[in-house]
C-alpha cells in the first residue's frame, strides 16, 4: 500500500489556510481518482483507491500539525509499508514562493513542526516529499498567525495551478519516478510580485 500524506489541521477554522495546503493537494487527487477520503482509521481521514495502477491510501492526520507524525507512523506500522519506497508527504513551505514546488526523495525538516514530528516517529528522513511554496512570512507577522492566514487572490491562482502540479508529481512518485518529478518541477516560480 502506497501512502500518500498531505499535511494541515483539521476543523473548518483551518479550510483554505496556507498550513493547509498538503490536505488540499490530497483533495486535489481525490477529485482526479474518484476516492473518497471518508474513512477513520490511527487518528486520520483516510480513503482507499488506485493511482497509476498502485493501490494507495490517501491520507490527512487529524492530529494537528505538530503531531502528524503519530498518525502516520500508526498508519505505515498497520499498512507494513516501507516509507523509503512507499510514502509520500505533501506539505507547504515559507522558504518557496507561492505555488512553486520541491520535489525531494529525503531531506531535513527544515524548520517545519509537523515534518520533524514524522521523521522523529518514522526515525528515518528517506521518504518522498513534495513541498507546496506559499511564500516568505512578511516582517510585521508572526510566523504560526502568516502559515494560518488565506491566500490572496493573486497568489489562489498560482496555488490552484500547483495543485495541479502537485499531482502530476504525486503520480509520477508513485509509479517510481521520483527522478522525472524532481526534473519536471523543481523550477522556480516568480512571486506575485515579481511578475
């Protein structure tokens, strides 16, 4: 069973937020593949379905950021995955501009909470991940009030277009093709600023 894990918080409070964008994408392949993310199972929504002609289980912990990693490790114990060839995580990233993705096949957390929760559960950093950009935190905020604030609609176009993206990538994973992913999206996009 491929895992395919998008992260955010759950309750409507956090629907659309920029923290939310892992969820999002997982909503996104949802949509394409027909798979309701409707069942209960280690603290998580999840829902069963095929991709590229892979069985996966999309995934969106219902823990709060900061702990998505017990939900997720829950999840690879009962489904006996191994994460270094059957997990990916989808999560924003204050460090990209918006709508611009990073395709990885291992790395650091990077400063990201729920990242360093799952690496520490998982004791490994070797998984598939695809950071979704939603831009630099502006000086006046705080970072936790920046990564909980919506979109601006310049940048919701930018996002709706990556999510897109984000999928293709997604597929490419899964079939694994990390490889291509990597080649086909790691470019940079221009901020809304800069266009």
């Amino acid at each position: 069973m491929f895992i395919i894990a998008g992260l955010g918080n759950p309750t409507r409070q956090y629907e659309g937020t920029r923290h939310n964008v892992g969820f999002d994408v997982i909503d996104a392949i949802a949509d394409k593949y027909n798979i309701a993310v409707d069942g209960k199972k280690c603290r998580a929504r999840v829902g069963k379905g095929v991709v590229e002609g892979r069985k996966v289980l999309l995934v969106k912990p219902q823990t709060y950021m900061n702990l998505s990693g017990e939900s997720i490790r829950g999840l690879v114990d009962y489904y006996k995955t191994e994460p270094e060839e059957e997990l990916l995580v989808i999560y924003d990233d204050v460090s990209l501009n918006p709508g611009q993705l990073r395709v990885r096949a291992k790395g650091s957390a990077g400063g990201h909470n729920g990242m360093k929760n799952i690496i520490a559960n998982l004791g490994t950093d070797v998984f598939a991940r695809i950071k979704v950009g939603i831009g630099k935190k502006p000086k006046e905020y705080d970072l936790a009030d920046y990564v909980l604030s919506r979109f601006p609609g310049g940048e919701r176009e930018l996002l709706k277009e990556a999510y897109g993206h984000a999928v293709l990538a997604a597929e490419q994973i899964v079939k694994g093709d990390i490889q291509s992913a990597m080649n086909e999206y790691n470019r940079k996009v221009k901020s809304t600023e800069e266009q």
